[in-house]
C-alpha cells in the first residue's frame, strides 16, 4: 500500500507503537516523503527508533497524544526535546491552551509549524460523518473535535497576542518551518530565487492586507 502512493503524497502520519513503523518510516523517507508521528501512545523509546529512521515532525503536538508524565515523557517529551522534530500545533485556542503554545515555543522555537487543521465545517459532513460548528471548532455530535475553522492569519494572531510569543517567531513557525520540514526551499523566505508568494499583514491587527502569488498581487 505505502509502495502504491502517488507521488503527490508529501506527508503522512504513523503511529510509532504500530508494528513495522520503523520499516514504513524508512520505506517513506526513502522515496522522499515526510513522516510525522501522531494521533499515538508510543512510548519515548517508541518514537526515537522512528526519528533514527528517518521521522522528522509530530502532527499537531498535545492531541491525539497523552499528556506529558514526568516518568513516561512519550510522544509529548520527544517533540518538546528532540531537536531532529518539528512540532506541529494547532493555535486555534482550543485544541491547545495558551499556555501550552507558550511551553512549546520555549522548548523549541525554531522548530514549530503552525498548522491549522481546518476542515470543510459549513458543509455539515465530511463523507458521511455528521460535524457541527459550536462557535468554536468543528464537533462530531457527542462532542468531539473534529478539525478546526482556523485561518493561518489567526494562528499567527493568536500565538502572538494569547501566548506571548514573538512576531518574528510566529511569521517563521507558519512559513521557514513548515517548508524546510517538507523540503521546499523555494518558499517560506524572501531570498533571491525563492517563489514570489507573500502575504502582507497589518502592523496593527495582523490582518492579511495584500496577497502575492508568484510575484503577482492578486488580493
């Protein structure tokens, strides 16, 4: 099944404890996909052996995942520690609280992505699971999240205002990091070479002002 993926496929997410995820990191990672590791138990061992394989990002850090235990750091203490990880993180404020962002900037600044998990909510269902918006997030109908209705201009604005942490840091954790994680190094910077995408935000509110693409702009 891995060795029948297209190669539009860029990332895909396994559970360390499985059996084979060592192999399947590595038969991944050897066709040039990006392997993170979420929605998971694993233990930090568990985790380890997949990062010497070849992992090299956790899917949106503190969900999916038990809580950090100061015994049994898990999944949680390998992102928060392991400088081969980036975590990826939902600032929504709430799948993560404020506070939680602020712990996983300060363990690693340089290394989170912001991302924002959003799924098509106004349309009720995604196949055939019934989702609801609460005003917050998206739900499934016993109340469980079920993705986000987060922009990427709100999660800058969040991880800045809500969980104190530095314009320049944010800008990074929703662009340099998510593209050098994916090996995209014609984007996420404003070099010479590098793909003309930008977005302007306004130095007040962190709105988006104007959108570039391709050097051209269009919003």
């Amino acid at each position: 099944w891995l060795a029948a993926l297209p190669p539009t496929v860029r990332l895909v997410t396994i559970a360390p404890e499985l059996d084979g995820a060592v192999a399947a990191t590595r038969a991944l990672v050897g066709r040039g996909i990006t392997v993170s590791l979420g929605h998971s138990s694993a233990t930090l061992e568990q985790v380890s052996a997949c990062v010497d394989a070849g992992a090299r990002m956790v899917t949106h850090l503190f969900n999916g995942m038990p809580a950090l235990h100061h015994r049994e750091p898990g999944i949680v203490g390998a992102a928060l520690t392991d400088d081969r990880l980036v975590a990826g993180l939902i600032a929504d404020l709430v799948h993560v609280h404020p506070a939680a962002i602020a712990v996983a900037f300060r363990a690693k600044p340089a290394r989170i992505a912001l991302v924002t998990d959003a799924v098509a909510w106004r349309g009720a269902r995604i196949g055939r699971i019934e989702i609801v918006h609460d005003g917050a997030a998206p739900r499934l109908p016993d109340g469980t999240l079920a993705g986000s209705s987060l922009s990427m201009d709100a999660a800058i604005r969040n991880v800045v205002r809500e969980a104190g942490i530095a314009l320049e840091d944010a800008l990074v954790a929703a662009s340099t990091t998510p593209a050098n994680v994916l090996g995209l190094s014609d984007r996420g910077r404003i070099a010479t070479g590098a793909r003309a995408d930008l977005v302007a935000l306004d130095s007040t509110d962190l709105r988006v002002r104007s959108v570039w693409f391709g050097g051209r702009e269009v919003a």
